[in-house]
C-alpha cells in the first residue's frame, strides 16, 4: 500500500499534490501542470501564508509563490525537522536531535 498524497486547493482553479519525491500544482483549466518539484528528500507538509505556499521536506523548505508559479526561497536545515511554528513572519523550527532555527520570511510574505 503506498502513501496517500496532501492535496489543497488554492482558490484559483489549481490543486497543489504533494507526496514521497514530487510536489505540483495542477492548473484544471489549463488542463496542465504548472510547477512540478522534485525534492532530495521526501515531502512531509504543506503551509499557505497569503499568496505564498511553504513546502516543508524532511530537510528543505521551499517557498513558492502562488501567482507566478516560481520558487522565490528555498532553505536547507542540518537534521530531519519534528515541529514548526510560524510566529509572524519568522519560520521556528526544531530538529529530531534536538536542535533549532529560525528563518526570517519578511522579504518574502510582506
């Protein structure tokens, strides 16, 4: 039995799927993908703040804007991430061994 996949609508006739090693948006009137992602490693978790979408893997995070489709940040962290709090704009993060970061979003969600 494989993974079931997280899917979210956005709002503008697209669904966004994320599972294992691929993350997409699907555009239903284009009838067409238009982002296709393949992480490193496996997605886990998907974050929508405005017209901005967070795509958590077990060891990256990208930062897609939804309007134009495009990667604006992406961020690499040490070790495997258990938790996340979005505290205004700052990402907090905490690692599996115990570690932690911040990563400051303002340039991109303001």
């Amino acid at each position: 039995m494989g993974v079931a996949p997280e899917i979210m609508e956005t709002g503008n006739d697209e669904i966004i799927i994320g599972v294992d090693l691929d993350v997409c948006i699907y555009n239903r009137t284009k009838k067409s993908v238009v982002l296709h992602i393949k992480p490193i490693c496996f997605f886990c978790e998907f974050l929508r703040v405005k017209d901005k979408l967070i795509v958590f893997t077990e060891l990256d995070i990208y930062l897609i804007n939804l309007n134009t489709h495009e990667i604006e940040m992406e961020f690499s962290y040490p070790d495997v991430y258990t938790t996340y709090e979005l505290d205004g704009n700052i990402l907090k993060m905490n690692y599996i061994e115990g570690g932690e970061t911040s990563v400051d979003l303002n340039k991109f969600l303001s």
